[in-house]
C-alpha cells in the first residue's frame, strides 16, 4: 500500500478554513483565479498592448503640448 492511496479522497480547498460570511469574497477570488488559469497569457498580452497604446498617447500628447503649444 502507497503512501498516498486514498489520502486526497476527502480533503477540500480553502473553503473548510473560510468563515461563513467571507464566503462571497472567496468565491469571487476563486472566479478571478480560474480566469487567470483559462486566459491569463491572452489576458496578459492584451492588457500590456493597452497600456502601451495609452503610455504612448500621453507622451505624444505631452511632447505636442511641449513644442506646439508651449511656444
């Protein structure tokens, strides 16, 4: 007999640990969390093309106001 036969059978997550009103919050970190496992690259690669798009407005911006409009 191994070590770990039937050892995992019965045993659950956070949630055994997690009081009764803190369930709500649980839940939602656990939703975040299976969102991070299914789309996290494609999650990640989206969010950093949208704050490059925005980092790169605001100099622009920024360099506009400093040469055109500051003079």
């Amino acid at each position: 007999m191994s070590a770990t036969d039937g050892t995992t059978e019965n045993v659950g997550g956070f949630e055994a640990f997690v009081p009764e009103p803190l369930m709500p919050i649980w839940n939602r970190f656990q939703a975040v969390q299976r969102f991070r496992e299914t789309y996290g690259e494609t999650y990640t690669n989206v969010l950093e093309g949208i704050v490059a798009v925005i980092l790169t407005s605001g100099f622009l911006y920024w360099l506009f106001l400093f040469l055109i409009a500051g003079g």
